[in-house]
C-alpha cells in the first residue's frame, strides 16, 4: 500500500478566513490624522519662530505616510479575522489530532504522528479505489473484486486505510463525540474527492436511523457532508435519501449477511427530485461497501445520472474475486 505524504504534508490550510476592510480619504489622511487645516509644528530651535505647516504640504505628508503604511510590509494592519484567529489560537492552540501535542500552525498531524498514517492515492482500482502496491500502468485497472462483478456506485474514493493508527481517531469520531475533528477530515475528503466533486450536482450523506440518530445525537456522515461542502463548495442535499428501517451493526457480519442487513433499508425522494442528478455519496468508513452499494442502487432506481462515493477511510486487505 503506498502513501502520499503530499497529501498529508499540504493539509494546513486554515478554517477562518476573512477580508481586510479599506476605506477612502476625503478630507483628511487616514494614515496619521492630518486634514486641510493648517497645522502649527510648535517646535522652536535656535529662537526661530515655529516653522507652519500649509493646507497642501500637511495634506502631501498625510497621504505619504498612508502610502508608505500600506506598502511597507513591517506597517501591514492585520485584518479582523486575522486578529480574531490569532486569539483563538492563544486561547485554544491548534494541536495534532493524534497525540494531541500543540503545534505552530493549523494542522492535522504532527510531524512525529503523520508517518503512522496511510494515505491512499494512486495507483489503485479505477472502481473502488482498492490500492494497488504496484502501478499496472496507464491503463485503469479494476480489483478482483470488481473484476468478477462491478459494484452499483461508478467509483469510490477513500482518504485513509483503516487500520490501527486511524481506527481512534474514525471511532473516537463516530461514537465519542469528538466532531470538532470534522473540519480537517472535510478538506482530506475534498482533495481525495476533486475529481468527482467536479462533476458532482450535490454530496448526500448516508442517513441514519432516527431511533439511532437520537441515541447519537449527530449523524457522522452529515457532518463530514458538510465539512466536504465548505471546503469544496458541493451542495449538500439531506432530503434525497433516508433510512426507513433500523438495521443492526454490521460489525461482525459476513459480506453476503451486511448485504441482505441492509437490503431495502434505504428510500429515496420522488424520482422528479433526483432524476438526472449527479451524486456523491459521503460515509465513514468503506468496508465490504454493502451499505453505499444498497444507497447507490435506490438512487439510481430513482434516476440519479451516477453515484460516487467518497469515505475516510476504507478496510485494506486481500480480498476475494468472488464476491
């Protein structure tokens, strides 16, 4: 399995971001306070009678200190949201999402702690995304799997191989209420997405159950929906597939019993609401892919163009053909 520690290394872009206000002198210089009155310097030397400044050359000083101010990067004024990060930031620092260690700058991983994670990229199966350890070449390769059947979404894309250094952080995630982590996995998720995001028409989240819902109090797929849309600008859309029936985890289930689990669990909205619409589809975690392969088949029988799916992370491990 290979990683791409480009992915990793580019992840600190920050979260706040803001424009710096200008304004426009009429009147009187902003950068030192002078306006068109005369000014009186009363400053004597050698018994001289005060030197008086004129209308024009007090207005001339004013507007070169102004210039010199915006230009001269020492003079830079912050912007309010940047004042407004930097106090966030000494309050609460940002720190690495593994170890916890406060790091200089908004980051995911500190450098001690990103090493441990695999980040998926290419070469990997031109469907589901399975890594390849060697690049088959230019051609798109499928997996065994989806050699012998080919899954009902058209591609499926993951950030991160779910093993033991991203398990706590997915679980700590899904059932440990830490949702503040949200934001760093919805920009993982638009880069390992861009290429679906581009032809997508909305992200849809995989819904849960509302007696499973009000046991969590969030749905995980939800926010990482719209963690994704802020950092990529993709319309979330709730309304266009929900969960009619509660289905048991499907941990310890086989990949024939998570099918038939959660076969026919899933409805959409009329077929007029989603006909022609290209989705993609946002989950946690991809395993035997058994759930998005049920959600992807009742949107596709509703209409939908095509369905990509993008999750966190993925199980990687030799596999079957037979599936």
């Amino acid at each position: 399995i290979r990683g791409s520690k480009t992915f990793a290394e580019t992840e600190s872009c920050g979260i706040v971001a803001g424009n710096m206000a200008s304004g426009r002198t009429e009147g009187k210089s902003q950068g030192n306070g002078c306006n068109r009155r005369t000014l009186a310097i009363l400053c004597r030397k050698d018994g001289r009678e005060p030197h008086r400044m004129t209308d024009e050359s007090a207005e001339q000083g004013g507007r070169a200190w102004s210039h010199s101010a915006s230009t001269s990067p020492g003079l830079r004024i912050p912007s309010p949201s940047a004042l407004l990060r930097h106090a966030i930031d000494t309050v609460l620092p940002p720190r690495c999402l593994d170890c916890g260690v406060v790091l200089d700058r908004e980051a995911a991983l500190c450098p001690s702690c990103w090493p441990r994670y695999t980040f998926l990229s290419a070469p990997c199966c031109a469907c589901c995304g399975f890594p390849f350890e060697f690049d088959p070449g230019p051609s798109e390769p499928l997996c065994g799997a989806c050699s012998a059947r080919l899954p009902a979404y058209r591609r499926a894309r993951s950030v991160l191989a779910y093993d033991e250094a991203a398990r706590p952080l997915i679980l700590d995630f899904k059932h440990g209420d830490r949702t503040g982590v949200a934001p760093v996995l919805g920009r993982w998720l638009a880069r390992a997405a861009s290429e679906m995001i581009v032809e997508a028409d909305c992200a849809v989240p995989v819904p849960l159950h509302r007696s499973r819902l009000f046991e969590r109090r969030y749905n995980q797929s939800a926010l990482l929906a719209d963690a994704l849309s802020r950092a990529s600008g993709v319309r979330v859309r709730l309304d266009l597939l929900r969960r009619r029936r509660d289905t048991p985890s499907q941990g310890r289930f086989s990949r024939s019993a998570r099918r038939r689990n959660v076969k026919g669990a899933f409805a959409s909205a009329p077929k007029e609401t989603i006909a022609g619409l290209r989705i993609l589809l946002v989950d946690d975690v991809l395993t035997t892919g058994a759930t998005v392969e049920e959600c992807a088949r009742v949107l596709l029988r509703a209409g939908a163009d095509h369905v990509d799916v993008v999750t966190i992370a993925r199980v990687v491990r030799p596999r079957s053909s037979v599936p």
